[in-house]
C-alpha cells in the first residue's frame, strides 16, 4: 500500500503541474487506485469509468506529458529570473541618483530570490524522485519515469496488461479490484547501500590528547636539593669510631677517642630520552609537541624514581637508597603476632637509636592499601590518617606510597642526610640537524637531566621486607 501510495501521489503532483489542474490528470492517477485509496482521495465514482478514455495511451503522450512538465519549469524559472532582473534594475537606478535602494525593494528581491530557490529545489526533488523511479529498473538499468510507467502498464500479468485490465474495469466485462505496480523492494537503508558520494562533512574533534595518568608524588620533593657545576661530588662520610667521652678526676688521662672517614665519591649521571618527529606532524597538531615533551618530562621522573631507590652504582647508574641502606634489625625487641604497623615502628625504632629522625616512611602502592584497610576485632581502622588528607601515618610519619618501591619492601628514612644534586636540570631542546633530519624534514626533540645522588649517613635509611621483620619481631 506505502508503495502504491508513494507512486500515485507523485504521478499526480506531476500531471496537476503540467496540465494545470486539469480534470484528466486527476482521472489517470484516480483509474489504477485500489478501493480504499479512492476513498480517502474522495473523487467520485463516475471517474473510474471515465478513467480509461483520459489514460495515456501511447509512449507518445507520455513524451508530450514530460516535455510539457519541463516547459512548465523553464516557464516558471524565466518568469521568477524577470521579475528578480526588473528589482535589481530598479535597485541600481536608486543608486545611480544618489540614493540607497529602499527597504521595500530589498524586501522585494529577497523574497523572489527565496521563491526562486525554493522552487528550484522543489524542482530537483522531483527530478531525484523520478531518477529513484527510474533507478529500480530490472537489472540495475537506469530508465527515465516515463519509460518505467509505460513498462509497467504495458507488462502482462495472467495473460493480462494492466491496460487491458482498467478497460474491462471501466467497460464491465471485468470487477473492480486493486491494481498492483511494485517499485524496488523494500529493504533497511544505509550510507553504503542507498548513498552515493560523501555527504558526512568533517568530524568533531575533541582537543589535546588524552593524557596518560601522572604520577603525583616522585621522590625528589621529599629529598633537599641543591646543585652543582662539576661532574663529580667529594664528600666525606665517617663510617665508625672507638672510644669515646668520659668523667675525668683531676690529673688523670683522658679518654682517646678514634672516628673512621670513607672518602665519597657521588658521581653525576644522565637520564635521558629522545623523540624524533616529522615537522608535518609538530604543525599539523599545534598541542602535540607540548604533550609529548610533558609525557617525557613525566617518564624521565620516573627512571629518575628508580636510580633514587634501586641505582646499583654500576655503569652509569646512581647508587641509590636501596644499595648503601642499614638493613632492618629488630634489636631485642619481640612483638606476639606482628604485622606490617609493627615492623614499622620497629624500623624508627632503629633510626631513633643512631640519633635519627624518621621523616617518611617509603611502601608500595599494594602495601599501602593493605595497611590501610586493616582493622580491629570490632572493626576500626588501625592506622591513623593525617587531618586534611589521605596520608597514613606511623606513629605521626607519614607514609608515602609510590609506583617504583617493590612489593612487600618498605624504607624508613630521615631524608637530611641526602640531597639530590643537579649538575643540569630537566632540559627540552629541539634539534633540526640530527642525522638525516634535513633531508627528511625531521625535528628531534632530546630530554634530558644530569644529578648526582650524595648519601652523607647510610644509617639513617633502613630497609628491610615486611615478611622478614615480621619473622625477626616474633623471635
């Protein structure tokens, strides 16, 4: 029925136009109409049997149909473009004399040149339609309307056009039923199956990049820093002493006492990293070079993270925390059933017996939830949490989580007797005359820092794993 409907209503908006309402135009669309169509259009009964003197018989009177309907649209597009012609003369008379064209005569020409559109587009409309008709020939063959409707009606079905079936209609020897003429078949629509060309016009582009997540807390904001104009740091570290102060009677000898010295050397060493881009692409994404040297600015912090904890001192690497740390000790202390809060009081224990400080407290990430969540019989929290933030505390230290400690290890630390060094800090630099960069119009974009890590007193970092000073507080 949709079909039907859509095929009927378009002849008919064609033939009322070419023929200028006529009674005619009205019969051939009114004559293949089922029952229930006639009804709803409301044409009187006495149209049918008139419809098969009014039909177009001939392929000629569909050629002099279609060449009248494109008259009719030469004829209304000429009569619009006059009447556009006769305002813009009158307009540049205006403004010959001296004065601006009125209000009215813009009105005038702004209103035929939206009729002129509008009915262009109207125009096409019908044109797509009659190609789409055209288009749903057998074969995938493109035929005009006029020669589709002329196949149809002229088709046999039972031995029988269509014709010859409205005609035993209109003349009796036939009973009145609905006439069937299919166009292509029915199927769901889509941008490849039913769109030709490229109609989607460009994106929306949502800025920047988004960022791979940052770390908040690198280790060297928690250590002091300063900086240097030399490759290498000489310090020296006392390491042990004998003897030492005593009450003295008058007259008597005093105590000698003997400090052992290591003279240190804390090398400085490089991190770094290089990108190599096409400039295309640096001016093509005007926030790609700030992403990417900030991403690399994040990575090089993170290695540097590392050389603070695990540098082993060979080749070029800093020698960090974990290899000149005291390792954890329980001493003579023994705690029934320890667990991780245990261990770590244990460890500022032994800080606090060298005279140190215990200023933070180093674990992982895991580490850190397990002890965070650990609770009483009845169901509290254990560990404290310092007022305004979501740092755990050890007795009043904080404990600081971070990606680079290893599961299960933990360091206790007074961070005065570290410092690092910067002989160059964190440098971007762009190069254009690298390689064959020239030639390949490359950039390459080198990031790059040089430090030194001087450990002055190993005693005041101790290491140690949770499950080994949990082992030596139970003996």
């Amino acid at each position: 029925m949709k079909e039907q409907l859509i095929l009927f209503s378009f002849a008919l908006l064609l033939f009322v136009i070419a023929t200028g309402g006529k009674t005619q135009a009205f019969g051939w669309a009114y004559a293949g109409m089922p029952d229930p169509m006639k009804a709803r259009v409301g044409f009187h009964n006495q149209l049918f049997e008139k419809a098969e003197k009014l039909f177009f018989q001939t392929k000629e009177e569909a050629e002099k149909f279609t060449s009248e309907f494109l008259d009719k649209v030469k004829g209304e597009v000429k009569k619009i473009n006059e009447e556009i012609d006769k305002r813009l003369e009158k307009a540049e008379g205006q403004v010959r004399d001296g004065n601006k064209a009125s209000d009215d005569l813009k009105t005038e020409i702004s209103n035929l040149a939206t009729k002129h559109r509008k009915f262009m587009e109207t125009v096409d409309k019908q044109l797509t339609d009659m190609k789409k008709l055209g288009g749903s020939g057998g074969g995938g063959k493109v035929i005009s309307l006029k020669q589709y409707l002329t196949e149809e009606f002229e088709s046999q079905k039972d031995g029988t056009s269509v014709v010859q079936r409205i005609k035993d209609m209109a003349s009796g020897k036939a009973s009145k039923q609905q006439i069937d003429i299919s166009l292509k078949a029915v199927g769901d629509m889509s941008s490849a199956g039913n769109l030709t060309g490229t109609y989607f016009a460009g994106y929306d582009q949502r800025p920047g990049v988004t960022v791979f997540p940052l770390f908040d807390a690198h280790l060297r904001q928690l250590f002091p820093s300063t900086s240097t104009e030399k490759p290498l740091i000489r310090y020296v570290r006392e390491t042990t002493s004998e003897g030492g102060f005593d009450m003295v009677a008058e007259g008597a000898e005093k105590p000698q006492i003997d400090w052992d010295f290591d003279i240190v050397d804390a090398p400085v060493r490089k991190i770094a990293g290089v990108f190599r881009l096409p400039e295309e692409m640096i001016d093509d994404i005007p926030y790609l070079l700030t992403y990417i040297t900030g991403r690399g600015l994040e990575e090089l912090k993170n290695k540097e993270d590392q050389q603070i904890l695990y540098g082993t001192g060979a080749g070029q690497q800093l020698s960090g925390i974990n290899a000149i740390a005291t390792a954890f000790a329980a001493g003579n202390l023994v705690v029934p059933s320890p667990n991780r809060f245990d261990a770590l009081i244990a460890a500022k224990k032994q800080l606090r017996m060298l005279n140190m400080v215990p200023t933070h407290v180093l674990v992982s990430p895991e580490d850190y939830a397990g002890m965070r969540l650990l609770k009483t019989t009845t169901g509290e929290y254990i560990f404290p949490v310092l007022p305004g933030t979501d740092i755990i505390t050890v007795d009043g230290t904080p404990i600081i989580q971070n990606n680079r400690v290893s599961y299960g290890n933990f360091f206790v630390m007074d961070v005065r007797y570290a410092e690092i060094a910067d002989r160059m800090a964190s440098q971007v630099r762009l190069f254009d005359q690298d390689r064959d960069n020239a030639i390949k119009n490359l950039i390459t974009c080198v990031i790059e820092e040089r430090l030194a890590l001087p450990i002055y007193r190993p005693q005041a970092f101790i290491k140690g794993t949770f499950a080994a000073a949990i082992t030596d507080l139970t003996s």
